[in-house]
C-alpha cells in the first residue's frame, strides 16, 4: 500500500511517500526554525501560516521525489494530535481535502504514535513486548507496548519535556535555538563532573520524571558564578560548556536510568527510543550499554527520522489502515491527543492528586 503521510503539528512542514509502512519513496521536510529563532521558540501564529504556505509545495516535492503520481497513492494520513491547532488544522483539511478529491481513504495519526513508529525504517522488526521513550520537544513519556497499537504509558514528566529542558537551558546560556543539538555540541567540549545537579526523585515514588528543578538548578548556578550568558557570535565560555556537560549528563542518567528499571520490572523484547532528542549521541550511547546490560536491542530512528516528519506518520497510518481503520469527513484536529488505550489510569491519579502538565 502506498500512503501519503502528512505532518504538521507543530513547527515543521513534512510530507512523505512511503510503501508499506516500511520503505520511504520520499520524505520532504521544511523547517521553520530560522523563522522561530529570533524568538527563542514557536510562534504559533507565525507557524499556522508558515503551515499554509508550504503545504502544497512540499506535497508536491514529495511526489516528485518518489517519482509517483496522484492516482497511484492508496491513501492519506495526517497527523491528528497533539500540537497547536492552528498547525495540526493546515494538515487536518489539506489531507481531508486530498483523500475526498480522490476518493481514498484517509486517517488520522496521533503524533507521539508516529514517533514511536519512526523506529520502523532502519531498525529489524519490532519484537513485542515493547517498552519505548519517547523523548521530545513536548514530549517524555514511557510506553509499555504488548502488541502492536496497545499502549499503556508507564512513565510521564511532571513537568518540562526533556527537550523543552534543553532549549529552556540553552536560552539561559545565551544559545540559539533550538538548544538540544547545540548544547550537546558544547556538552563535548565540557567537564561532567564540574557541576553535580540531582536527579528529580518523584516524592510518591512513581516512575516519572521532572526537569523543571534541574532547570532552576542550572539557573541558580550561573547566577551564584556569576557566568555571563554567551554573547551572539562569540564562542561559549569554558563555564558554560561545563554546564552543558553536567546538565546533558543529568537529563541523560534520568532517561536511561528509568527506562532500564522499567524494563527489569516489565521485562519487554525490544527497548525504543524515539523523538527530537533521541539523536543525542550521549542519550545513545548510555541506552545502548543499559540495554547490553539487559541483554535487549535497542531502536533509534536515523537522525532524518528523530525530529518531526511525515514518513514516521505514513508508518503509523499504514498500521492503522491495514487494521481496518477510517476516518470520516468530521474528523479535525485533537491538540490534547493522548496515547493510551490500555490500563487507563488518569482517574485514579487524579484522585491521589497526581498532576502532569504535559
Ligand atoms: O520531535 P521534535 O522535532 O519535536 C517535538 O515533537 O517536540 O523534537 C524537538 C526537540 C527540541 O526540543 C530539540 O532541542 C530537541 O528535540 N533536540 C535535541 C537534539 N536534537 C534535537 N535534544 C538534545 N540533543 C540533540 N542532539
Ligand atoms: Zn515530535
């Protein structure tokens, strides 16, 4: 089956043709974030309409590229939620638009499932029981995956993604955005061991995390030491690369650590790791000894596929459509999409008064 993916949740524009939810005939990104950048972050107006502009080049591109035409796509699948509304609804009517005008049919893909999915290119197959981090700019849960399209999340952040971390951190230090790759280019010239930061311990001993202490604890450090924020064009101070390294390593010990306790506990076949920050090389290179230690193979989805786009969402569709799965023309954009259809356990949570921000 040929399936045209879409995505546009957030602040790329993507489209992908991809065969069998396997093999990618293309895979078009545009990236807003020069756009962003003067910013420090996603302007959701700015981003909707950005959305509008590129659409229908960039589906265009895809097609060309794959070397396929209109009548030969079998059917359409967009990105549904989470994300900003004024984004997800671009692609939302654009793939309504297209699967009506051809009289395919269409789906709607929740984004995190996406990601989870961007493991299935240039990884063997995904052996279930699955445990997958799903790391991101919005996103750092933990999923436990019995069979393919059954989720159960087991791990959540109280607060700030890992992600959203990083690029709260690198504004803090004076660093472009987004923070996450250039704090771990700065994070290899600098010292770990020179700032000590804790890992967030979650008071009722659940398996979640928490990034937003560490945040104020880095904030405290640079003002207590007085570091000067870097300068535009000028190169980072040895202070900050030292608090780059100390900061990625924290973020990246409570990452792994919670995942491998996870995975004694649940004893899943394959561990994933997927999402905006799983091209991290330090995240990489700690997941792949703790799942030699736990004797498990690990996915990662190839740099292209780590941060947002269409061809993770066209695997995803893919899935869905073989299971029989529609979506009819009332369908529209969910910004708080949630991934979990096993063992909801929100109720309960809420009565121990247990919050997640995300
Ligand atoms: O998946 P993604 O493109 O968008 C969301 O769905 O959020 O992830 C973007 C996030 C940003 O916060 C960015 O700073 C982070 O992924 N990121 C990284 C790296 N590359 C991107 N974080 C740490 N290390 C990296 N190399
Ligand atoms: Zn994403």
């Amino acid at each position: 089956m040929l399936v045209l993916g879409i995505e546009t949740s957030c602040d790329e524009t993507a489209a992908a043709i991809v065969r069998d939810g396997r093999e990618i005939l293309s895979s078009v990104i545009s990236s807003q974030i020069e756009l962003h950048k003067p910013f420090g972050g996603v302007v959701p107006e700015l981003a909707s309409r950005e959305h509008l502009e590129k659409i229908d080049p960039i589906v265009e591109q895809a097609f060309k590229e794959a070397n396929v035409s209109l009548d030969e796509i079998e059917a359409v699948a967009v990105t549904q939620g989470p994300g900003l509304v004024g984004s997800l609804l671009v692609g939302v009517c654009y793939a309504k638009a297209l699967a009506f005008g051809l009289d395919i049919p269409f789906i709607g893909v929740n984004h995190i499932e996406g990601h989870v999915f961007s493991v299935a290119f240039e990884n063997p197959p995904t052996e279930f029981p699955a445990l997958a981090l799903i790391v991101s700019g919005g996103h750092t849960n933990i999923f436990y995956i019995p069979k393919a399209g059954s989720y159960k999340v087991v791990s959540r952040t109280r607060d700030d993604a890992a992600g959203e971390a990083f690029d709260k951190v690198a504004k803090m230090l004076g660093l472009d955005y987004p923070g996450g790759p250039i704090v771990e280019r700065l994070a290899r010239e600098g010292d770990a061991g020179k700032v000590k930061f804790p890992v967030a311990k979650i008071s009722d001993g659940r398996p979640d995390f928490s990034f937003s202490g560490l945040k104020t604890g880095v904030s405290r450090y640079v003002r207590e030491n007085n570091i000067s924020p870097a300068a535009p064009d000028e190169v980072p101070s040895q202070a900050i690369k030292d608090l780059c390294a100390s900061f990625q390593t924290t973020v990246v010990k409570s990452l792994v650590g919670t995942l491998e306790k996870l995975a004694r506990r649940l004893e899943p076949k394959t561990l994933i790791v997927a999402g905006g920050v799983a091209c991290n090389q330090a995240l990489q290179t700690a997941m792949r000894k703790a799942a030699e230690n736990l004797n498990l193979p690990v996915y990662f989805p190839s740099k292209h596929l780590s941060t947002d786009n269409a061809a993770m969402i066209a695997a995803a569709g893919n899935f869905h459509l073989e299971q029989g799965e529609r979506a009819n023309l009332q369908m529209t954009a969910d910004v708080t999409m949630r991934l979990q259809n096993l063992e909801n356990e929100d109720a309960q949570l809420r009565i121990k008064k247990v919050r997640y921000r995300l």
